[in-house]
C-alpha cells in the first residue's frame, strides 16, 4: 500500500501544479498543453482506483478529442500566437476568496466527515462486463437519453458553425 | 489509501477550475476551468464507487465524460460564432442584454 500512496503523492502533485498552470498561463495554447497533463493524471489515478475501463475511456475521450476541439478552437478564434496580456478579467482578484473559501468549506466538510476512512485493499474489481450491465439494464433509460444528446449535440454544432 | 487523499485533491482540482472560471476573460480558457471542474467530480465517483465495492460511480462517470465532450462541441461552435461575428471572444464584451 505504500507504493500506492508514493504514486498517488506524485500523480496528486503533478496534477496540482498543472491545474495551477492552466488557470494562471498567460498563452492559451500552453494551457491547453497544461490541461493535457491533468487529464492524463486523472486517467493515471483512475487506474490507481481500479476504473481500467473509464482511464482508458478518459484518455481517449479527454486526451484524444476533447483537447483537439479545445486546440481548434484556439486556432480558429485568434490570430496571435504568443503571450497575451489581457487573458484575465479586470477584476480577476475576486475569484481567490471565492475558490479559497468554498475549498475551505469542502476541506472541513470532507476532513469531518471521513476522517481516516480507508479505501478497501482487497478489492473485488469492476469489470467492463458489470460496467456494460449497469449501462445497459438500469441505467438504460439514462443511457438512451445520453445518446440523444449526442445526437442533439452534433447537430447543433453543425447548425451553429455553419457558413450560410 | 486513505478515501479523504482522492476527495481533497478533487476539491483542489474543483476549486481551481472555479476560479478559472472567474477569472478568466477568454471563452476557451472558460471552456477549458469547466473541464477541470468535471473531472474533479469524475475522481470523486471512482473513488466513491471504490470504497463502496460498486460499479455504478463507473457508469455515472462514462457518462459525464460523454457530457463533457458534447459540452466542449456545442462550446466551441458557439465560441465560433461569437468570433465570427464580433472578432472577439472576450466574455465581457458580450453585453448587448445589459439593461
């Protein structure tokens, strides 16, 4: 278990200071770059957790196109490559009460609530088979209503991104 | 491993992207804290469908990535027609609704 918390201290650390980077870099293509090594974090930490199957899924969903649309749409929306200056509101400053007081209110919530909870060692893993039964039984309906704002989704991109 | 490790760090993760969120002037770096946000919560869920031996924090977090991915299309799209109609994706210039 020791090597697990050594792992999850580096995944955990990274993962902090490339967040940090992504809300405070200065040049939006490197944030995006930023952005890619948090997504991979989590993909690591989920695996950590035992969710093979959503790791995978989060590499090639976030990894793969998330940050390609992201990319895209830096490229299309901006002519200068390079720093900018004015990436951040005039009044950016609010926002650091506002994040360092809700972390503090989840901290003592969380801290208090779960103590010393340990996450169970021997573990049954999660199959993808138990993954596809959940989908496919109970959350069928769920599911289906997923897969129509997917539909919704495409053809809404393409109805506002058109050129008449 | 403690639950509370994976718990703190995606209320880390969460509260950047809120701030980010605030903060930031440019819709795709906007776009960019909301996908911070989601996967603060997908690390949630795991670690929550961990801890109690289940595989529905599994399904819950397929589906928000799926979620997440038609967010940042329907996002861009409309980033896109933003800049094509005023050269410029500056949040706070978008302020024809103010009274």
């Amino acid at each position: 278990m020791v090597a697990q918390n050594i792992f999850f201290g580096i995944i955990a650390t990274i993962m902090v200071v490339a967040a940090f980077r992504v809300v405070s870099v200065r040049n939006v293509v490197h944030a995006a770059l930023w952005l890619v090594l948090v997504m991979s974090g989590a993909a690591a930490l989920y695996i950590l957790l035992a969710a093979e199957f959503v790791g995978v899924t989060q590499i090639l969903v976030y990894v793969g196109a998330v940050m390609v649309l992201l990319l895209f749409g830096t490229m299309l929306t901006r002519a200068q490559i390079g720093a900018e200056k004015d990436l951040n509101h005039r009044s950016w400053a609010l926002g650091i009460p506002v994040a360092g007081m809700l972390f503090l209110a989840m901290a003592v919530a969380l801290i208090g609530g779960f103590e010393d909870d340990q996450l169970p060692e021997n573990l049954d893993r999660v199959t993808v088979q138990q993954i596809s039964d959940d989908l496919f039984s109970p959350y069928l309906v769920p599911f289906m209503a997923l897969s129509f704002v997917l539909v919704a989704t495409v053809i809404g991109a393409i109805v506002l991104a058109r050129r008449d | 491993m403690l639950i509370n490790q994976f718990l703190l760090l995606g209320a880390v993760l969460f509260c950047l992207g809120v701030y980010g969120v605030i903060a930031r002037r440019n819709a795709v770096m906007v776009l960019m804290s909301i996908e911070l946000i989601l996967n603060a919560v997908n690390i949630n869920l795991l670690a929550f469908a961990l801890m109690n031996g289940t595989s529905d924090g599994h399904a819950f977090a397929l589906m928000i990535i799926a979620i997440a991915a038609a967010e940042v299309g329907v996002g861009l799209a409309m980033v896109l027609l933003v800049y094509r109609n005023r050269r410029s994706i500056a949040l706070d210039e978008l302020s024809e609704m103010k009274g």
